[in-house]
C-alpha cells in the first residue's frame, strides 16, 4: 500500500479522533510520503507543525497507522512544502515556515483598515460595553491604559471592528500601526 493512500486513511479515522479544530490546524495539510523498514514519514508544512504532532498526537497517529498496514509502526515528521510548485522566498518568510515580523513589517500594507470600522459605526451593547470603553481610551491616551489590550469574545460582538477603529484613530493622530490576523 502507498504512503499516501495509508495516509488518507489515517487522516479519516483521525479526523473522528480529535477535535475539527484541532484536526484542521495540525493535520489537515500534512502527506504521507514514505512508509519503509516500520517507520512512516508524514510532511507537514512547518517544524511547528512537526514538534506538536510529535508531543500531542504522535502515539494516537502510531496506533492508527499500525492498525491500517496490520503491523506495529513507528512515525517521523519531517518539514516539506505542500505548495504544488516550488516556493519563492518572500519577505519574512523564514525556512522553517515561520514568519519573521521584522523584515515582514515592510511587507504588510499600513493603511490595511476598513473604511466602515470606526468608533461612529460601532453599536455598543451588553456585551461589548467594557471592550468598547477600554478601545476609547486607548485612543485617546495610546499606550498608556489598558498595555495590552486583550480582547475575547464570541463571533459577531465586534472585536475585528473594534481594533480597526483604534487603527483608525491613531492613523489619524500621526501615530503608526499594524494590524496582523494570527
């Protein structure tokens, strides 16, 4: 049996296994590339990607690719691009996979705010009163109140709205910033 048909059958018996965002995040675009002498090799994208399957999930990933191929198996994780053609280097891009936010900076578009995301547009309620509150007034005194400001919620109760419009009021002060997804 190929590597990569093992693969894909492991991938869906894993896939009941763990939870969908888990499964996403970690094994959704991994490979199996070679399976010789009882050791099976899966390419994931990042070495990140690597050491987290390898601590969290490697003896579960063992245990179901032994039962697939009916013989006790070991597993290794090596870093391969997934990308169907060769990847271009490109500004913070690291060899690891990783992103390098210093060289990256330059890279990224500093007017990146939506027009339609300002303190005037936002409607505040029960549940983003306090967020709202601590977003003005680290407009209105960067850097000085609320250093860091994190904020949590449930989908739709206006974080991305809420950063765009500081974004939108420091720009508007002379002051430089960046908005990243993560």
């Amino acid at each position: 049996m190929q590597a990569d048909k093992i693969w894909q059958a492991a991938l869906g018996e894993l896939q009941m296994q763990v939870s969908r965002a888990n499964y996403n995040t970690w094994l959704r675009d991994t490979k199996g590339v070679d399976f010789s002498g009882g050791v099976f090799t899966v390419a994931v994208p990042t070495s990140f990607i690597a050491e987290w399957l390898k601590g969290r999930l490697s003896s579960l990933i063992i245990r179901t690719i032994s039962t697939i191929v009916g013989q006790n198996a070991q597993v290794q994780f090596v870093v391969h691009s997934m990308a169907k053609e060769p990847m271009r280097a490109s500004a913070g891009l690291m060899p690891d996979g990783g992103v390098s936010l210093k060289e990256r900076i330059t890279a990224i578009k500093l007017n990146s705010f939506n027009p339609r995301y300002t303190f005037d547009s936002f409607v505040s309620g029960d549940c983003n009163r306090i967020s709202y509150t601590a977003a003005m007034e680290i407009s209105d005194n960067p850097g000085s109140v609320f250093n860091p400001l994190f904020i949590y919620g449930g989908t739709g109760t206006g974080k991305t709205h809420l950063l765009h419009a500081i974004g939108h009021m420091l720009k508007k002060n002379n002051f430089s910033s960046l908005y990243v997804s993560s």
